[in-house]
C-alpha cells in the first residue's frame, strides 16, 4: 500500500513539474514578445519623430530663406535672389530624404534590423529616376527638374542613404509616377473585398457592387499627376514654388510686418516701392500647397471628409495642432522569437509624426498657414499622431507587396483581367471581386441590413495611435 502511495506521489510531482515547465515557457514566449514589440515601438516612434523634426527645420529653413529673400529683393539684387530660390528647392527635394537617412540611424540605434523589403522599392525607383524621369528610357518626355542636375542629385541621395540597408520603411512615399482617384489604386477595396466589409461598399462604392459586370467595366487607370516637381516624394514637405509679385499677395504694410516679425528687417514703404524686383512677377516664392496644409478639424468635420453630425472631439483643438500638412510614417517590422516552438513571427508597428508651430499674431494665436500660405520660420515641436491624420498616397515604400500590385500586377489585369497569383493578397482579392456570386450576396446583405452600417470616425489602431486623432 505504501509502495502504491509512493508511486501515486511521484506521478503527481512529475505532472507538477511538467505543467511548471509549460507555463515557464509560456511566461518566456509572452515576455520574448512584449519585449519585441515594445523595441519595436521604440525604434518606429523614434525614426519618425526624427524624420518629422528634420521636417520642421527643413520648412523653418525654407521660411528664413523667403526673408533672405525679400531683403535681397529690396536691394534689386536679381542674382542673390535667383540663388536663394536655388537653395530653397534643394531643400524641398533633398533634406526629407536626409529626414529618412536620419529616421534610419534613430531606428538602429533602438535596435531595429535591416529589412530589405524597405529597400527593394527604393533600389527600383532610382533607376526610374534616372532613365524616366531624367529622360534617359522609352516613356517620352522627362519631368521637369526643379533645378539643372535635380534628377542625378535626388537619385544620389536616395542611393546613399539606403546603401546601408533600412531599418524602417517610409510608409507615406508618393511617387510623382503614381495614379490616383481610381478605385483599383484604393488599398480599402481590396481588404473590403477581403473582409466581406459590405458597410464599406453601402458608404464608398454601393452602385459599383450592384452594376460591376467585369473587368471590362473599369475606366482607364489615370495619367501620373505631374503637376509639382519640388517637393521629395519622400516624407515631402508639400510646399510649392509659386512664381509672382509679393506684392500681388500682400500689402505693403503686411509686407512689412512680416519682415519685421519673421525676417528681423526694418524695411519702409518706400523700400518696398523702388523695389522693381518685389514687384516683378517672374519671383518665385514658397508656399504651403493650399490642397495639402490647412485646417485639420473645424468644430464639426475633419479636413476632406463628409461626416453627418458633429465629430466627437471633447474639448478644444489647439491651434499649433489644428493643422494638416506634411508627416512622416514609418514601418518598422521585428521578428520575435518563441521559445517553446523554435519558431518566430514578424511584428510590425507603423508610427507618424508631424511638426508643429504656431504664430503668436496681435489678434491671438493661428496655424502656420495664417499668411496667405506664405512659409515662415513657425515650427517648433514634433508630436506622434494618429497614421489616419496623415495625408499622402497610398502608395508607402514599405508594403513591396501594394507597390509590387500597382506597379506590376495591375496592368496585366486591366488588359487581360484577373488571373491566380497566389504571392500577391491583392491579386487574390480581384479573383473573388470578379466572381458574380461574391456581388450577389453583398447586394443581397445590404437590402436587409444597410440599416445597421454606421460610418466609422475613430477607434483604435493596432499598429499605432488611434484613428482621426492627434
């Protein structure tokens, strides 16, 4: 009896020691992965806060350089002011690619691996820049440069900073080739597709799901917009060139306050008047694109979206964060590893950041946009944002797989319509978009139950901060 006792205790033990063992190893998968997503967000939080802090003294650069300017054009020196403008689209194009080289160093140094992935579009799109946009291929005319040589230059900068290798992937690129406003270039219909997500169709495309018939109904995919070649189409600035009189912009009063107030000259109306050159619309002078750089929320709606009733924003909207304009995104992927299985997984953690400013004006505080859209040293602070409160393409050096569709798979679908390429998630999603039956039913839900569809405005994000927010 004793014997059989002893034997009932030493099972017992080892079923003890067992289920300790299981639950040591799930505490050390659990702990090996919280620590790699917290080094994860560490290293994207800080590659774009440095990224949007190189950003904010790009664009203060730019605002001194306007005053340079204009003192330089009270003086009628048509030559200094022909090499400040210089300065200033080197700028615009260069400094928010030494933005990514600078988010790069600050995601290696929290440790974040290089990932070729964040490269590999980067390495296609300078030869692009070289033989199409440079001219130098079989696609017509080249782009207009910002200035004589911007093409080599802005490719050399590109090439150097990825030489070697990325640690994030500038998620919010736009290419200047890259089409917009067609609903084959949307990411959100391919994962509506891929979700059955039939409230977004009701909100977005409800006659496209109930008409589709093939993919012969699509409309050409637009030309590539070419419309400013002076920003970067990385982490750009979205500032533009504009070529005018200051004075068909400003009084001469309001000249001269903002040169007081920002440039430190003491000018007079009549330096303003025996200037021909302020007067001379050939100039060409740095705004904020009005279509990018405005207000963000206006007591009801945020900027560009068409939402019934009052948005939920609980208390006020400071003015230095009111604003939309330029960002930086960045996507930063770590595998973490699993004790228990000698297996791991990759996680990825996208962060934004924007700088910010404010005018201190007589009549109280404004955004940076305040002067007419004039650019003006104002920028003082970088916070992480919300990724939904960024503006910029959906086209992100990041996702190979998205640039890879676009640029690759899509023109094949469009001549010959959808064929199986099981690598490609978006290629996937065309072959059920194109099957009758998938409309059918999604036309069918939504007779029943439109009703329940609510149109999202806000909620949380996995991968960073919370939707519509700063």
């Amino acid at each position: 009896m004793k014997r059989f006792e002893s034997g009932q205790v030493a099972l017992y033990l080892l079923m003890t020691i067992v289920a300790i063992f299981l639950l040591v190893l799930l505490n050390v998968d659990t702990f090996l992965a919280v620590r790699t997503r917290n080094r994860l967000q560490n290293g994207g939080d800080a590659a774009a806060l440095a990224a949007a802090r190189k950003q904010g003294s790009a664009l203060n650069e730019i605002g001194r350089l306007n005053f340079e300017h204009i003192a330089a054009a009270i003086d009628n020196d048509v030559n200094l002011c022909d090499e400040i403008q210089l300065i200033q689209r080197r700028i615009a194009l260069l400094q928010p690619v030494e933005a990514l080289d600078l988010a790069n160093k600050a995601a290696k140094k929290n440790g974040l691996p290089v990932r070729d992935e964040f490269s590999k579009i980067l390495r296609q799109h300078i030869q692009d820049v070289r033989l199409v946009y440079a001219g130098g291929g079989d696609d017509g005319d080249p782009y207009a440069e910002s200035y004589p040589g911007a093409w080599t230059d802005y490719a050399t900068a590109i090439e150097t900073v990825i030489s070697s290798g990325l640690a994030i992937g500038p998620d919010n690129m736009e290419f200047y080739d890259a089409h917009a406003g067609h609903m084959l270039l949307n990411r959100h219909f391919y994962y509506a597709i891929g979700g059955t997500d039939w409230c977004w169709f009701f909100f977005n495309c409800y006659g496209l799901l109930q008409d589709y018939s093939s993919f012969h109904d699509w409309a050409p995919l637009p030309p590539p917009p070419r419309e400013s070649m002076v920003n970067s189409e990385i982490f750009s600035l979205h500032v533009q060139a504009v070529k005018c009189a200051l004075t068909d912009v400003f009084t001469t009063q309001e000249i001269i306050d903002l040169a007081s107030r920002y440039g430190r000259l003491q000018l007079t109306e009549d330096d303003i008047l025996e200037s021909y050159v302020i007067t001379n619309r050939d100039q060409v002078w740095f705004f904020y694109e009005s279509n990018e750089w405005g207000q963000w929320f206006d007591g009801l709606h945020l900027a560009g979206e068409d939402v019934d009733g009052d948005f939920p924003i609980v208390g006020e909207v400071k003015p230095e964060y009111n604003v939309r304009g330029c960002a930086a995104v960045c996507r930063a992927v770590r595998s973490a590893d699993s004790f228990s299985n000698d297996t791991s997984v990759d996680l990825t953690w996208s962060a934004a950041a924007k700088p910010f400013g404010v005018l201190d004006l007589p009549g109280g505080v404004s955004t940076v946009t305040a002067h007419s859209f004039f650019v003006v040293p104002a920028f003082t602070d970088v916070r992480l944002v919300a990724l939904d409160a960024v503006a910029g393409a959906d086209l992100g050096s990041a996702d190979f797989e998205w640039v890879d569709h676009v640029r690759n798979h899509l023109p094949t679908y469009m001549a010959h319509g959808p064929y199986h390429n099981p690598l490609c998630y978006y290629c996937n999603q065309l072959e059920t978009w194109e099957q009758k039956s998938f409309h059918e039913r999604g036309v069918v839900w939504l007779r029943f139950n439109s009703g329940t569809c609510v149109r999202p405005t806000g909620g949380g994000r996995a991968s960073g901060g919370t939707s519509h927010g700063h």
